[in-house]
C-alpha cells in the first residue's frame, strides 16, 4: 500500500466518523456523546503528515 492509498483510506475513515458524529448531534440527545473525537483527530494528524510527507518527496524529485 502507498501513502496515497494509506491517506485516501484515512480520508474515508474520517468521513464516517464524522457522519456518525454528526447523525447523533441531529438526533439532539443529551446523554454522553459515544464516539470520541480523538480518532478523528488522529486521522487528520496522519492525513496531514503523509500529505506533507508526500509533498517532500516531490520537492527532492524534482530538484534532481
């Protein structure tokens, strides 16, 4: 797997968690929120490191 493929399976693991956040704030419930944000925040951590990673590896190609 590359890190294209590793960022775009992130990409999609976000977007569910995010759906899944934002169907139980529609519901309005008030009891205790049951997905934990921290996973999402990992994802967008990871995304944005391979991205960079990525964008690195560009710059060094193509200064050759």
């Amino acid at each position: 797997m590359n890190k294209i493929e590793v960022a775009a399976a992130l990409i999609e693991d976000a977007a569910a968690e995010l759906r899944q956040m934002e169907e139980y704030v529609g519901e309005r419930k008030l009891c205790y929120y049951p997905f934990p944000k921290q996973r999402l925040r990992d994802d967008l951590k990871m995304i944005r490191r391979i991205t960079l990673d990525i964008e690195k590896e560009m710059e060094l190609n193509y200064e050759q």
